[in-house]
C-alpha cells in the first residue's frame, strides 16, 4: 500500500468512534425524534460522558444534521448502484433489492440503523437548510432512475410526483416491515416491486374517479366547525415546520389566539397533534366509507377515494396530518397513531381484497398494496412542494395514478 493511502490510526480511531455516536444517535432520533435527542442520551448510550461527545459535536443540533446526513449518504449510495443498470425497471428493482438487504442487516445488527427523515424540519438554520440541499441531490438522483429511453413522454413533474411518491413508500416502509420475518423479504420485494411496477387495475382498466360528496363533521355544528378551522391551521403548521417548529407562539398567532386560549383548548402541544391525527383519520374513514357506498366496482370505489383524498390535500380544507409528527410524540400515543393508521390501511386492503375477488383488481397483496395506497395520499401534502404549481383538479392524475395503475404507465 502506497504512504499516501495509510489513514494514520489515530483518525481511524477518530472517524470509528465518530460513527458510534452517530448510529447511538440514529437510534434515539427514531425513537424521540431531534427533540427528543440529548448529547447526554447519546454519550450514556455509547459509554462516554457528555464532554467526550462534543469532542466530536459540539451542538446537539451539529449531531443530528450528522445522523440525517449519514442517512441520505446510504440511500445515495444505493441508489448511485441502482443506476448500473440500463433500464428504469431494473434500477427500481435493484433499489429495492438493496434497500431490503440493508434492513435485513439493520434488523441482525450486523448494520446500524439509518435515520428516518420524518423530524428533519425539527432542524434550525443553517443545519436545516444544508441538510434539506443535501437530500435535494439525493432525490434528483432517484429521480434519474426514469431517464432512459422511451421515456421522453415523462416530463420533469411528472417524474417529480412519482420520485416523491416512490421515496415515501421507502420510508413508510420502515413502519410496517418489522410484522414481517427476516426470510419473507424476498416475497416482500416481489410483491412491492409488482405493485410499483403494474399497479392494482386490471388490464384495460382506465382512470375514470368519480365525483364524491363526504360528509364532514362540521356541516352541521358550529362549534365543530370552529374546531375544524383550528386544526386545519394547526395542521398545515405543522406539516410545513415541524412539531419543533410549530411553537405555542406560532400556532397561536396562526390561530389568531393568545397562547392563553390555546391552552384554555389543549392541555399540551401533543394533545392538540393528537387531536390533529385523529382528524385525519376521520376524514380518510369518512372518504372511505363513501367511497364504498359508490354503484359500480371496487376499482372505481378505490381510484375515487384516492382522488378525493389527494385533492383534499391540496384544497383550502386541507391538509391532512403528515405522517413525519409521529416521531415526536412520546412512545405511547405515537403507538396508538399508527394502530389508527394501520385500521385506515385495514379498510383499504378489504376494498382491495374484495376487488380481486370481482376481477377489477389485480391479484397483489392487499396488506402491502394497502400499506403503499396510505402512504401515497399521507405524501400528498407535500406534493406541491415538489411539483411547482401543482393544480387541485390535476394532482390525483399526475400523483395517484401512478402508484395505483404502475409508476412506469404512460
């Protein structure tokens, strides 16, 4: 080995002590998100006392835009491997391939855990604003795996609306991958590759959703309505900033309350997220259930629910809670959050079953396809954050039918 390549041991000490404290940090990020993660935390955790790891981070804030960093690096390194091969079916199913073989190492130990992106926004300048240039790059990368030949027709929205949408199901994936043993992940890169790939419609099967009327909560009590106007404030905050973020201040003076009357209706910040989730819920039960009162098949009770769901994201009745708030709430209530977005999933999955017993849908997976349909429409409310000036009575066409009719579909 040549001089110049010898790392001199003190900086592989350095740089293998470093990583530690970034995968200690990693793991305590998922679990209690950027606020919820202390230099104290991470130092128990690896050993070490509180001084030693500012040796390495001086700022709590240093650490965490180091585990998200860290994070997206793995992702690019995947995805730099995808682009090897020659057509965009084969990256997407090589990304997969690999992003399944590092969960499974990260589920043995053999690999340490990669970040979730959910609490990035948790970030202050100018941590938020390096990192968020960062994974921009990343997701130009993913975008890439489009472009080939054949695939002029795909416009760069269009590709940034099935890039978001794909990235989402990565990262959702984190939540509903552990009720899965280790030797099922082949049949899991299947069966997700097959729904990405070709969609839940039959053969011949076209995108015509119908107009859907849901009944609101609020249409008829005032004093609901009042709550509804609250949240949805609330809401949008939060989606756009951050639990960290949306301070008491801010929604305060979103809500055009003083902090005193916030408190007056929410004992804490997380009885109101709550409270902002169970909306959500609601709202996509109620969707639902009038989806399925539709005449017709179950394809066309589906691409409508859908359509609804995305379109209200985008409408001034929208948005619908992101699903990123979750890791900051304590263990607890986050649980119950996801076991009520498991129960909208469920409903999903017996729409989808009942179609492939008709023959309007697809035999895939109802679990995982039902999985991938509820965070496709959770991601919605970000869409016009990546496809500039996105229309309402265009975004269900340009986002939702991809996922559910195959993301290479012309």
């Amino acid at each position: 080995m040549d001089d110049a390549t010898v790392i001199p041991a003190s900086t592989a000490r350095y740089a293998k002590k470093r990583e530690a404290v970034v995968a200690a940090a990693t793991e305590i990020l998922n679990h209690r998100g950027v606020r919820g993660m202390t230099l104290a935390g991470v130092a128990a955790s690896v050993g070490l006392i509180t001084t030693s790891v500012t040796y390495y981070f001086k700022k709590k804030e240093d650490l965490a835009s180091a585990v998200f960093l860290s994070g997206i690096a793995r992702y690019d390194a995947m995805i730099s491997e995808a682009l090897k091969e020659t057509t965009p079916q084969a990256r997407l199913h090589r990304f997969i391939t690999l992003y399944l073989d590092m969960k499974a190492q990260i589920r043995t130990g053999a690999e340490p855990a990669i970040p979730t992106f959910s609490d990035v926004r948790a970030l202050t300048q100018p941590h938020l604003g390096h990192v968020s240039a960062v994974y921009a790059e990343m997701f130009r990368k993913v975008r890439s795996l489009f472009d080939a030949p054949g695939f002029d027709w795909l416009d760069h929205r269009g590709a940034n609306a099935r890039t978001h949408m794909l990235m989402e199901q990565m990262f959702w994936m984190s939540v509903w991958l552990p009720r899965y043993e280790l030797e099922d992940y082949p049949r899991i890169r299947d069966r997700f590759y097959d729904i990405l790939e070709c969609g839940l419609g039959v053969a011949g099967a076209a995108w015509t959703p119908s107009a859907l009327e849901v009944e609101t909560a609020a249409a008829c009590d005032p004093q609901a309505a009042s709550r509804e106007t609250f949240l949805v404030a609330a809401t949008r905050l939060i989606n756009r900033q951050g639990y960290r973020g949306a301070s008491v201040e801010k929604i305060s003076a979103e809500l055009n309350v003083t902090k005193g009357s916030f408190y007056h209706h929410n004992e804490a910040k997380d009885d109101l997220v709550v409270q902002c989730f169970d909306r959500t819920f609601e709202i996509m039960r109620r969707t639902q259930s009038a989806a399925m009162k539709l005449p017709g098949d179950q394809w066309t009770r589906l691409t409508t629910a859908a359509a609804t769901l995305v379109e209200q994201q985008l409408s001034e009745a929208g948005p619908l809670l992101r699903t990123s708030a979750l890791s900051a709430l304590p263990e607890a209530i986050r649980a119950d959050m996801v076991r009520q977005s498991n129960r909208v999933s469920d409903r999903f999955s017996a729409m989808i079953s009942d179609g492939v017993a008709e023959g309007s849908v697809r035999p895939v997976d109802p679990v995982i396809a039902a999985q991938m349909l509820n965070a496709t429409l959770n991601a919605a409310a970000e869409l016009g954050f990546w496809v500039k000036g996105v229309k309402i009575d265009e975004a269900a066409a340009l986002y939702a039918r991809p996922m559910l009719m195959g993301v290479f579909t012309r």
